[in-house]
C-alpha cells in the first residue's frame, strides 16, 4: 500500500472517529434530563466540533475544506461537510447559544 493510501486512510478514520464522538455526545444531549449534564455535554460538543473542524483543514494549504474553489477528492468533500457540520454545531451549541 502506497504512503499516500495509508495517510488517507488515518485521515478518513480520524475524521470518522470525530463524526462518531460528536453523534454520540449529541445523542446523550438529546437524552439527558439533568440541566448539570446538559451544560457538560454541550461544552463537550462544542469542543469536538472545533476539533472536527481542526481535522477538516486541508494539510499543506492551511485552509478549510470549503474554501477549495473544487473539491474533487472523497477526502476534500468529507472534510467539507465535516467542516459544515463542526461549524453548524459551533453555532448552535456554543458558548454563546442559549
């Protein structure tokens, strides 16, 4: 297996890995009845949000995934939406969100 293949690969893990903390984390939001709980796991939201968002970026450019005028690999468009979706999540469960 080429390098290339096998640091696509650890990328697309990490990003996957990234979108499952953040599925689970929100699924426990949705659950939860405790207003401490909901407050931890928000905080804890936003934070893997931002770190979804860290992993978007697309290496040696220093820019996010949407800001590629054509996405043409799987990798670009996944952290593309990983991108939309950290940032989605940033808005609507940050510090700031009530």
């Amino acid at each position: 297996m080429p390098h290339g293949d096998v640091q696509r690969r650890d990328a697309n893990l990490r990003l996957g890995a990234a979108v499952a903390e953040i599925e689970g984390l929100y699924t426990a939001l949705l659950r939860t009845k405790s207003p401490g709980r909901h407050e931890r796991l928000r905080a804890e939201l936003t934070r893997a949000a931002e770190h979804l968002a860290a992993l978007a970026v697309i290496p040696g450019q220093g820019q996010t995934a949407s800001h590629v005028a054509r996405r043409r690999s799987r990798r670009e468009r996944r952290s593309a939406l990983a991108e939309r979706g950290a940032a989605w999540i940033i808005k609507r469960y940050g510090q700031n969100a009530h």
